[in-house]
C-alpha cells in the first residue's frame, strides 16, 4: 500500500504543480437548453440487457450496495471538475487489463443516475475496442467514424436512458494513433461538445505503456485518472505513466482496481 500512495503522492504533487493543462477551453456558443435536448432527443436510444451487464461486472447501473465505490468516485470527480471547470476526463493505465473499461463505464452509469448530470463514454481504445461486447451492443458500430469525419454524431452516438451517451466502436481502427492525433478529431470533439453539451466527458483510453495513443490524445482532455491493477502494475509502471501523461496533462489521481482486500470488499481503492 505503501507504494501506491506514493504514486498518488506523485500524481497529487504533479497536479498541485504547473503541469500544463493541455487544452484551451472552447468559447461557449451559448447553446439553448432547448437545442441541448433536442440535440439529445435525437440520438437513437438502446436498451441494455441487466443480465449482461452484470455479467460484464457492470456494477453501477442500477445502484445500490456494490455501485457505492463508483458513487463516491463519481462523487468526488463531480467536485473536482466543477471547482476546476472541467468536463473531459481520460481514464488509462500504465499496462492492459488492468480495468479501464470497467471502470470507465460504471462511472458513467453512476453519474447517469444523477438525473441533473448529462454523461458521455466514449471508447477510444481503438486497438482493443471491448464496449459493445460489455454492453451487448452487437456489431456494426464505428464511433471512430465521427472522428474522421465520416460520421454525424447523432448517427453513432447511443443514448442510455435520458442523459448517458455512449460512442462505441465495434472492431479494430487501424492508424488509431494518428487518428487520434489529427486536428479533425479535435474539432470533433470539440463539436460534440458544443453540440451535447455533456457536464461530463469520460474517454475510455489504451494504456499509457503500450502505444501512443493517450498521448496523442492528451492535450484533448482536462485531466486523466489511472487505474492500476493491484498486484500487477508495478510502483514503477506506475510512475512512469504518470512522468509521461503529467507533461501533458494533469493527473486527477490513480485507482487501485482488483484489491483483493479493499475495505468495502468490492475491488475499488481509491487514490484521490
Ligand atoms: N474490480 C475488479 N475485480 C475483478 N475483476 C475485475 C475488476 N475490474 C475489472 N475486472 C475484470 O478484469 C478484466 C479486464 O477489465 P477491463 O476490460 O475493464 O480492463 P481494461 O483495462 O479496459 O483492459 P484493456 O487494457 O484490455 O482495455 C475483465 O475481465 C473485467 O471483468
Ligand atoms: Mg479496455
């Protein structure tokens, strides 16, 4: 344990320190509410299967007991981004596996539960895609095609329930760090953004130590959190991990996932 909080102390010193910020904040077009929920209306809605999604470990979508640590994440995460005035938050980890999708995904359907809040996921794991398979979404879904430019927003993105949506991306994308690395995504982005006005941006990334691909997509977010994978990611990786994304970006703290010993029993340990 000791060695996990000194990475957080890491993270915590990188983010109180002037680690760059990344992104300049897009001036607000001053979007109507009433644009916003049309806007959402029109996405296509789908229905997820509970069976599936508890098989998928996708704890917090109903609630209750085992969706308390995503509730206290989420609940910490809403404070942060609010004082700070940010949306985008990118969630990664220094190896794979370590539970990034999983967490990523619970955190947006226990945010979803706060009726007020409107919530996007957005898989950019592009070498790995695993959400359609989570969340029982079949194939022939390429929110990869919003960011070449390809696609309409509305045309890929999912809406779950009133305020959740979700771009999911079915197979491969090849050249995914290029692509994530070209201005049209940014400006995608940045469309989306505008367009949805979501409170809350999670994108669900590679790992930091496998490829260049969160760090190609870096300066597009406010802030990362890392999951490590307890007995797995080492304190080094960790750190390393951290060096790489806190030149870009600030580090909002690291969650250590698979505790086989956390106090609530459920896997989660908090960091920050
Ligand atoms: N707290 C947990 N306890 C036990 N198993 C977990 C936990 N969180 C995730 N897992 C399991 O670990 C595996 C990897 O999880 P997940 O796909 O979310 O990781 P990832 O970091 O996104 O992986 P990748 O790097 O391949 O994208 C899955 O089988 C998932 O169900
Ligand atoms: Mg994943």
């Amino acid at each position: 344990m000791d060695r996990i909080q000194s990475a957080i102390a890491k993270a915590r010193a990188a983010r109180q320190g002037d680690a760059p910020t990344g992104r300049a904040r897009a001036a607000d077009p001053g979007t109507g509410l009433g644009a916003i929920a049309e806007a959402w209306n029109a996405m296509p809605s789908v229905t997820l299967d509970p069976k599936r999604l508890r098989a998928g470990r996708m704890v917090a979508y109903h609630g209750g007991q085992e969706a308390a640590p995503f509730d206290m994440m989420r609940t910490k995460l809403v404070y942060q981004l609010r004082e700070r005035g940010w949306t985008r938050v990118a969630i990664t980890s220094p190896g794979s596996g370590s539970g990034k999708t999983t967490t990523c995904l619970n955190l947006a359907f226990s945010l979803a539960r706060q009726p007020e809040l409107r919530v996007m996921a957005l898989e950019l794991d592009l070498q790995r895609p695993s959400m359609t398979g989570l969340l029982g979404l079949g194939s022939g879904h390429r929110f990869a095609s919003v960011l070449e430019g390809m696609r309409r927003p509305e045309d890929e993105l999912l809406r779950v329930g009133p305020n959740l949506a979700i771009g999911v991306t079915s197979e491969r994308v090849a050249h995914s760090s290029e692509l994530l690395a070209s201005s049209r995504t940014g400006a995608e982005i940045d469309a989306i953004e505008d367009r949805f006005r979501p409170d809350v941006m999670l994108f669900d990334m590679p790992p930091v130590l496998v490829g260049d691909d969160t760090l190609a997509f870096a300066d597009q977010v406010d802030c990362a959190l890392i999951i490590a994978e307890a007995e797995q990611s080492t304190v080094s990786e960790i750190d390393r991990a951290g060096e790489i994304l806190a030149e870009h970006v600030q580090i909002l703290g690291v969650v250590l996932n698979k505790c086989r010993f956390s106090e609530s029993g459920t896997g989660y340990s908090h960091g920050d």
